[in-house]
C-alpha cells in the first residue's frame, strides 16, 4: 500500500574524501573569534512574496558554482504549485485526510522527494552499532513492511525502527464514528495475549507477523523499538472490532460491575507471583488473572491494582496508585504486585528470553520473546519512577546494553524531565549505566516558536554572538528558567503521532483553533528537521505514516487500509531535507558542534553551525536570498558540497568563497573530491 522511494544513495555517494588543492581566496576576511564560522550575510533580492521555486535567475542565485552548472534551489515547503503559506494558522493545517471526519489534508508533491545526491562526496556508515537516527513507522501493520522496505531504510541511513503497539487492543467509536486504529492501539485489552497464539486479533498484525519483522530487520542491521502504552487500558465494554464487544469484561458490555485481565503463562518468564516475594495477596490470584471494581458504578476505586474513578478511556493503573500501594508483607511502597508482575512479564516478553547478551541476528519468535530493542513508553507520567525502576530491575536479564528506551511526556520544562532521566533503564545487567531517555518537547516548542514569523532563530537557537540559545554542544535543550535536558537523554522531534495534523480532533496537541507550542507547520518542518538532524546532541527521530502518505488508513480493530480511514497527510521521512540530513548526521557523528557567527543586515532568520572541521550546516527561514560578503573560518582547507542545492563553495587561507544562501533553506555542506565548472575561478 506504499509508494515506491525513487531514491539512489549507495552509487551516488561511493567516493572517499580527500582534501583539496589550495586555491584562490575570493572573501574578504571579518575579525577571528571562537567560533569556527563567522559569516556576514547581504540580502541579494527583495523579500520573495508567495510562492517562489528559487530559479537561477533569481537575484545573484546564477552566481553560485554548482555541480555541472545544475543548482537544484528548490525546497520542499515551497516547491512550485505545492506552496505552503508561512504563518499558516493551526486551524488550516490541522486536518488530516480521513473522509468521515471531513478531512481534507495536503501534500508536497514529487518534487519534494526522491533528491539525487552529488558525487564527489564519501560513502557514509549505515545501521546497528555505526548511527543512530530513528524511524518511526507509526500505523503501519507489520507485515506491510517489506524486506525491501527494510533494506531501503538502512541505505537512506536509518539506524532503528519504530513500531505501533503489539499488544491486544480496543476497537474505538468517537461522535458516533469508528475511527482508525492508531487510537484503539493505544487502549489495550490484555497484555497476555501476544504469542499465545499465532493468529493474534491485533490492529497491526499477528505475534508471528512481529516476529518475523524483528527477524528481518535484525538481519539487515535495524533495531527495532516498539511503542508500549502500559500506563492504561481500554474501558468496561470496549470492543474488539466494532460490533464486537470484548469477553474479557464480565456483565453488561456497557457497564460490568467487574472485569478480568489474562496473564501470559508463557515458560520461563518473569514469574508473576514473585515480585514482592509471592504475598498472600498477589497469590491470590494464582497468576491468571487481575481482578477489580468497576469505576462506572460510582460507588468504588478499581480495587488495588486502579485508581480511576471513571469509566473513560483513560482506565490506567496511574502513577498515584502505583507510588502509594503499601506491600502487607514488606511495608514497601509502589505498584502492587499484580499490576508489577504483568507489565513485567509483558516487558520481558517483548525483549526477548534471556536476551542480556542477545544478538542483531537471534530469529524472534513469539513463545521465546520478541527479541526487539528497546521501548517508546507512552505517557510514562502514568507510572511513578518506582514502577518504571522496579520494572527495569525485574527484567534485567532480558535486556541488551544497547537497548534504547525512551519516555513521551508532552511538558515546555525540561525540569519535569528531571525524575524520569535517573529512571536506570539498564539496573542489574550492565556496567554503563543507562538512564531514560526522553522525547524532547522543550526543544520542539522552542523550535515552534524560533521558525515562527518574527521569531529570532539565531538568538533562539545558537550560543554564538552572544546569545543564550537553546542548544548546546551537550545539551539538547537548555534554558535558565526550564532547566536542561543533556544530549545523552534526549530524542529529538519535529512531529509524532500526536502532534501531526489529523482529521480526528482527538488528537489534542494539534487542535482545530488557536495555537499550540508542539505544533510544527508543514512550511517550518523541513527546516526543523534540519537542524535536529545538524546538530549534536541528541538522537533524531523522524516520524512516519506510510498509510497516510499513500492515502490509506487501518480500519478500527486492523484490517486492510481504505481511503475513508485515512488519518494524516504529510510524511517527511523520505523528503529531500531530511534525506540529505540523515547522511549529514551519520557523517558528522563525534564531531564537535560550534555555532558559528551570522551577521545579516535585515533580520535574525539565519543560523549555522560546524561539525568537527569538515562539516557545516546553514538554515535560512526568510523568504531573502543572501550572499556572504565577508568570511573567515578555521574548516579545513578544501572545497564543500551542499547536499541540497549541489552549490560548491572553498575555505581556504581562512576564508569561504562564493556562498550564495537560497530563500527557505537548510544547507548542509561536507567534503568534496569531484569536478569543479571552468567558469568556477577556483579548482578542488
């Protein structure tokens, strides 16, 4: 259900690096300081009103040197008739495509994917154990992710990707309407079900359709993260599939005055009496099943396991209940043992029997674990940091060092990250250490407000010139109000599951009016996902629906995808910016980043950094073209290749020649060894 990738990497990129010959200097050299780049940028045209495609004859663009006299200026945001307005507001761009919820969507259109890279410029390291990016493969049913789709992920230069939730799960009605599956997902029914059977009833495919696509993706060298929402579960009377209403409630569909949950009985795992040393009452129930109280009754809590008192989707054995629980026989604190010995055996399962020292290459299966690498946790707030410790202690002997996992807690504050980063996600196996990860929300909001009209983007984002900017060469995210996230603990985003645009207003943080401070526009995206990808601390993620990008969408409780259920619009995983970003990113890993210096004489719409000394990225948010009158800079001496625009630029005697800037751009500049036009001045 996907449309092919007209994309060439290996072939294109096959060269070594060498340096190259000096040559002429052609810039005029400002005053030295710390920063490895100092630039003065001039506006080049008047301010491009509407769409523009940036063609040569634009102002002095037909001045800049590019490989064999072909400059490609155009950017994705702004591509010919696909035009994307800046300062769109939320309202027009928060509609997904999903035809019962009157969702109309967008798309960029071919001319934003697909890009050829230069020649000239060197092969890159791919996969497990070399990079590190992301990929989310939101919505996508298991089996629909192809052999070859793997490879191609691993050639772009994606690292690991991630999945949508495994585990049994809700059919979900919303004003009368069956919606897509990614919410149902999200609502889980029983956490025991997975590889008790081989033909599961899940949204995104069988226990074995997982097994298998673990199998594969190992054997390419992708890890594999899968999204677990083990902080609710679905209400009394949720179905199944819709008409169906789930048998693991008993009494009315509707409103059961109890319910039970299935445990995995599954050899050799974490067995589910023993996490508090098998009491009296977690033996109560002989690990088969967990017992409670409904809350729609309105006369009692879940009983010791739940604390909601309503009958909504948001049932969940919360964080209060789980820091408050009193073991009768230790007096110690946190989840029961029933809630603690499901999630437990469920997270155990998943990483696989006894997978301490697992391999890429151990075939998964669903009766001796799924052998993936690591966890999104959705909502993580649900559970207090003694629950997610505990958890991880428990399940130390099936979890690899290399495992990533990481938390979505939707907060501008990078402080109330604070006690979930100490969360030792490797306790009791390895010697590293390893602590939660985090979405990085403070940054995206930062990023929101930075590419918005009038934000200051240098001053928001760069430490150079003086400024208190949001990113660090070690932190993710810094602020003197906010707090920090380090580098070491941050993933960071431009768009996931539940800040894209959508037909279901469900999804909250994209909302129908008004503004949000996770909101990335579609026109600011690309350049977003620039400098996520540029800079260094932290892990990019990039973010994927393959169904909505081929205008499809999972019917509720899975399915084969239809045209009516299609629940996004824009994908950005294959797009031109984030293509060249990915190589940029895997080429400049352990490279110092160091903001460089922008003078420009109209607004602070430009931002740049280094990587190392080979290395340097440019993004330009304004509708103006610049040139750089004045340079100096301490990148080797050699000539650099915009992977965008194919422009070729020299540093030499510590200055940079003929740096042309298009409108609406990132540039990401790296080594290059190839020819140089005769009407360049300069040779490499």
């Amino acid at each position: 259900m996907k449309k092919p990738l007209n994309f060439v990497l290996l072939a294109a990129i096959a060269s070594a690096i060498i340096a190259c010959n000096n040559g002429n200097n052609n810039s005029n050299q400002p005053s030295t300081n710390s920063s490895n780049l100092s630039l003065t940028l001039t506006p080049v045209n008047s301010s491009l009103k509407g769409k523009t495609t940036n063609s040569m004859s634009a102002g002095s663009l037909s001045s800049a040197i590019c490989q064999d006299n072909n400059c490609t200026w155009s950017n994705s945001a702004n591509y010919e008739s696909v035009n994307i307005t800046q300062g769109e507001i939320n309202a027009t761009f928060c509609t997904g495509t999903n035809s019962l919820q009157n969702g109309k969507g967008y798309t960029l259109g071919n001319g934003a994917y697909g890009m050829t890279f230069p020649t000239g410029i060197a092969a890159t390291a791919t996969g497990y154990g070399k990079t590190d990016v992301i990929l989310e493969l939101f919505n996508t049913p298991y089996a629909n992710i192809t052999q070859a789709d793997l490879q191609n992920y691993y050639n772009i230069g994606y690292t690991t990707i991630w999945i949508s939730p495994p585990q049994y799960s809700a059919a979900v009605n919303y004003n009368g309407t069956d919606i897509p599956a990614w919410y149902g997902a999200y609502q889980p029914m029983n956490f025991g079900q997975i590889g008790n059977e081989e033909t599961n009833p899940l949204n995104f495919g069988s226990a074995s359709d997982l097994a298998t696509l673990v199998t594969n993706a190992h054997a390419i060298g992708l890890q594999v993260i899968v999204d677990v929402a083990i902080h609710q579960f679905a209400a009394p009377g949720a179905q199944s599939s819709p008409g169906n209403a789930t048998n693991y409630y008993t009494g009315s569909s509707s409103n059961p005055s109890s319910f039970y949950w299935p445990q995995t009985s599954v050899s050799g795992y974490i067995p589910f009496n023993n996490i508090w040393g098998g009491t009296s009452t977690c033996a109560a129930n002989s690990g088969t099943v967990m017992t409670g109280t409904n809350p729609g009754n309105n006369t009692s809590m879940w009983g010791p396991d739940f604390a909601d008192t309503n009958a909504g989707y948001s049932g969940l054995p919360a964080g209060s209940n789980s820091s408050s629980w009193v073991n009768p026989s230790t007096g110690g604190s946190g989840a029961s043992c029933n809630t603690q010995s499901i999630f437990d055996g469920y997270a155990a399962w998943l990483l696989g029997y006894n997978n301490k020292s697992g391999s890429m290459s151990s075939a998964a299966s669903a009766t001796t674990g799924f052998n993936v690498d690591g966890f999104r946790i959705d909502d993580i707030s649900g559970q207090s940091t003694t629950f997610w410790n505990q958890l991880f202690s428990d399940t130390s002997s099936y979890n690899k060092s290399s495992n990533i996992f990481f938390g979505e807690y939707p907060n501008s504050s990078a402080s109330a990250y604070d006690s979930y980063t100490a969360i030792k996600t490797a306790s009791g196996n390895n010697a590293s250490n390893n602590t939660m990860k985090m979405l990085n929300f403070p940054l995206l909001a930062g990023l929101v407000s930075a590419f918005s009209p009038g934000g200051n983007l240098q001053a928001s984002l760069s430490t150079a010139n003086g400024n208190k900017g949001m990113i660090s060469s070690s932190d993710a995210y810094t602020s003197s109000s906010n707090g920090s996230l380090a580098g070491t603990n941050a993933i960071n985003l431009v768009m996931d599951q539940d800040t894209v645009p959508d037909s279901i207003n469900s999804r909250a943080m994209c909302p129908w009016s008004g503004s949000n401070e996770f909101t990335m526009s579609y026109y600011n995206a690309p350049l977003a996902y620039g400098v996520i990808l540029a800079m260094e601390p932290g892990t990019p993620f990039i973010y994927a629906d393959l169904q909505a990008q081929a205008g499809v969408g999972i019917p509720p409780g899975g399915g084969t995808p239809t045209k009516e259920y299609a629940n996004g619009s824009v994908s950005y995983w294959n797009e031109n910016e984030v293509l060249a970003g990915v190589y940029f990113h895997n080429q400049a890993l352990g490279q110092t980043m160091t903001w460089a210096n922008i003078n420009a004489t109209d607004a602070d719409n430009v931002a740049a950094l280094t990587r190392g000394s080979n290395y340097f990225f440019i993004v330009n948010k304004s509708t103006s073209i610049y040139s750089a009158s004045d340079s100096s800079t301490t990148l080797t001496n050699q000539c650099y290749i915009d992977l965008m625009s194919h422009q070729i630029v020299k540093v030499s005697n510590g200055g940079l020649s003929n740096l042309i800037v298009p409108a609406q751009s990132v540039m990401y500049f790296v080594p290059y060894t190839g020819s140089v036009p005769s009407t360049a001045g300069f040779s490499c």
